[in-house]
C-alpha cells in the first residue's frame, strides 16, 4: 500500500513540472520583437 501511494505522489509531482514546464515555454516573444528601454532608464 505504502508503494502505491509513493508512486501515486511521483507522478503528481511529475506531472506538474511538466505543467509548468510547458506553460513557461509558451509564453515566448515572436521572432523580430525587442525590447524597448524605459524613458527614465538613464542609470
């Protein structure tokens, strides 16, 4: 029972590394975007 249950916790776990994982690769900018400095970014 003790075995089942582990197992059950690995792949929770797995699982949602893989989510987040995932969720973090699709946010990405299109290719040709830059990013624009702030007008008070003087320093």
């Amino acid at each position: 029972m003790g075995i089942f249950i582990f197992i059950v916790i690995v792949l929770f776990v797995v699982g949602g590394l893989l989510i987040l994982l995932r969720s973090a690769n699709s946010h990405k900018l299109p290719e040709g975007i830059e990013s624009k400095p702030y007008s008070d970014d003087d320093d």
